[in-house]
C-alpha cells in the first residue's frame, strides 16, 4: 500500500455530504459513524507519521553503527596480539619464544 492510493483526507470525510432521499438513511447514525471514521483516520494518519520517524532514526543508527564497525582499530588488535604473545610465553615457556 503505497500513500499514493490512499484517495480521502480526514477533512475530506467531515466535509462529505450525503443527498437524502425519501427513505435514506438516518442522517444522525451517518454522521456518528463518520466521526468515528475521521477519528481512526486521523490515528492511523498519526502512527503513519510516527513509524516513519521511527524507521529514518533506525537507518541512521544502522548507518552510523556500519561506519563505526568499519572502521579498523590497529590498537586494539595490537593490544590482542601482545596479550596472545605473552600468553604464549606463559603456556610455552622462553624456550618458544626464543625460537621466534
């Protein structure tokens, strides 16, 4: 469903107006049940507007979150590498490390 399709406005149905005829319907009843029909409108005109709101913060959060992971760190994996040389120093002993 694309917004495109979507042919009345809430104020499109409060301006709507209806011929009567000799045996129509309740002119009352009408008007009720198209007041309820704006005020669902109107709500889901309103979720419309939040969930797209909503789903540009997440594209932005989802960009931002990609160009961090992106992004290489050389010290960090330094910091790996030296904590894993040492390790391996500890589990092996000097004798390995003297053979690097």
């Amino acid at each position: 469903m694309s917004l495109k399709s979507i042919k009345l406005t809430g104020k499109d149905i409060l301006e709507k107006d209806f011929k009567t005829g000799m045996r129509g319907y309740n002119q009352e009843e009408v008007d009720e049940f198209l007041d309820t029909v704006i005020q669902d409108y109107d709500t889901f005109q309103q979720e419309i507007d939040r969930l797209k709101q909503e789903n540009e913060r997440l594209k932005t959060q989802s960009d931002q979150t990609r160009t961090r992971s992106t992004t290489p760190n050389h010290q960090v994996n330094y910091d790996v590498l030296k904590r894993l040389s040492n390790l391996e120093k500890a589990v092996f002993g000097k004798k390995f490390a003297e053979t690097e």
